[in-house]
C-alpha cells in the first residue's frame, strides 16, 4: 500500500505529459533536489504506480489513420469462450484496447488501421474468424475531439493511499 503526497501527484502530473524529463528538471517543477525526486520517482515505479515509458506514435503519420470501437458480442460466455477471444486479442497488434464491458456487448476494442478497406479486412478476415465471436458493431471516428493518455489524479492537499 502507497500514501501519495502532494510531491508524489505533482511528479506523477508531471511525467504523464513528459516522460522524458530529467531529473534535475522534475525536481526543480516540482520543488525538490535530484536525489530525492528521483528517490520518489523509484519508488513509484517499484508500486507499480508508474507501470512504464512510452512514446506516443502519430498513427497518421504511420499510416493508421483509420480509428475505430468494434463491439463484440460472445456467442457464449463460457471461461474456454473468453479465454479464446481474449487470447486472440492480444495476439492480433490492430487491437489497441480490448475491454470487458457490462452492457449489451461483451467487450468493446479500439482498432487502428490503414483505411475503411483494412478495417473491413479485420472484421471479416480475423474478428469474425474467431470461433467465440458472435456479433460485432462498429463504429468509425470522424474526429478525435480529446485524446489523453493521462489519468486524472487525485486534488492535491491531501494523502491517498493505493
């Protein structure tokens, strides 16, 4: 169990929207010297806290303009059913979230891909394939109007235990 401090949220604030920021330079935003800012920083990251560094890709610009949230639906949901699906899903790389969902459908994925002709590909030639799978909707983004990949933290001011 970890007790967040303001320091702790305000690093964390921080390195959501720059991972790559120095040390010395966290310390200074965030009104602490190298080595204990870097102490906090390890210690997040030993809880868990900070689960990983990422680059975040302009997926227009590698040719994965097309983003879309494909519905499914189980014809069973039976643990070999979800198993073979959830299996797949992390197998196929066109798949860039998968949840479990309650609601009318079973799971709800967000796909990246070429064009409408490689989404149709996807549903028809993998997705559908899948023996559990007994349903899919999809929807097409025409517009991303707010893309984060930032969680929002807790109000400073105040200890929060994980």
């Amino acid at each position: 169990m970890t007790t967040l401090d303001d320091f702790d949220l305000k690093i964390l604030a921080i390195l959501q929207n720059d991972g790559r920021i120095s040390m010395v330079d966290l310390g200074n935003r965030v009104g602490l010297s190298e080595t204990p800012c870097a102490r906090r920083v390890k210690r997040l990251e030993a809880d868990g806290i900070i689960k990983r560094y990422v680059a975040l890709v302009d997926s227009e610009k590698i040719g994965a303009g097309v983003k879309a949230l494909v519905h499914v639906r189980l014809r069973r949901q039976t643990p070999d059913a979800v198993e073979e699906f959830e299996a797949a899903m992390r197998k196929l790389p066109e798949v860039i979230d998968c949840d479990l969902v309650a609601g009318d459908f079973d799971y709800v994925l967000q796909v990246r891909l070429r064009d409408l002709t490689a989404l149709k590909d996807f549903i028809r030639d993998k997705l559908i394939t899948i023996k559990s799978v007994s349903e899919t909707q999809s929807m097409i983004t025409l517009e991303a109007i707010k893309s984060t990949t930032s969680v929002p933290l807790p109000p400073s001011r105040r200890r929060v235990t994980t």
